[in-house]
C-alpha cells in the first residue's frame, strides 16, 4: 500500500466522490484507510456510566484503498527569469 498517514487523497468512488482529505489512519490488514471529514455517520449511544448524556456523534469510517488515490504535490520550483 503506497497511501501513508498525512497523505492528501482525493476519493474516487462513493457517497464523497471528488472530495479530497488527509489521511489520519491506515488499516493495512483490512486494506483501508480513515480520511478526515470523508465517509461520516451518525453514531447513536445510550447512556452509561461513561457518558451519563449519549446522544448522536459524528464518525468518521473507513475506506477501501481502491476508492481513493494520492494527490501529488508539484515538487517542480518555479523558475525566476
């Protein structure tokens, strides 16, 4: 897998085609990746112990490598005449 954490990708397919994000999480055994703001849902929780209130949270899933690519930054120096 060539896509590494900090990596900018653009999203290839899915709900978010076009979108481009960071990669915060690589999943290597699963072949997936988490990409910051892309892929989110509404989580519902119950109360507990832990989170006396619940309520509904926004996550972030993961994606499959096949649906995004690397975005290349132009490395190239601008020549100055």
């Amino acid at each position: 897998m060539k896509i590494r954490v900090n990596d900018e990708v653009i999203v290839l397919a899915g709900k978010d085609k076009g979108k481009t994000g960071k990669v915060t999480k690589v999943l290597r055994k699963k072949d997936k990746v988490v990409v910051e703001n892309i892929n989110m849902v509404m989580k519902s929780q119950k109360p507990n112990s832990m989170n006396q209130e619940g309520g509904r949270f926004n996550i972030e899933l993961p994606i499959h490598v096949s649906n995004v690519k690397k975005i290349e930054k132009d490395t190239k120096k601008a020549k100055k005449d």
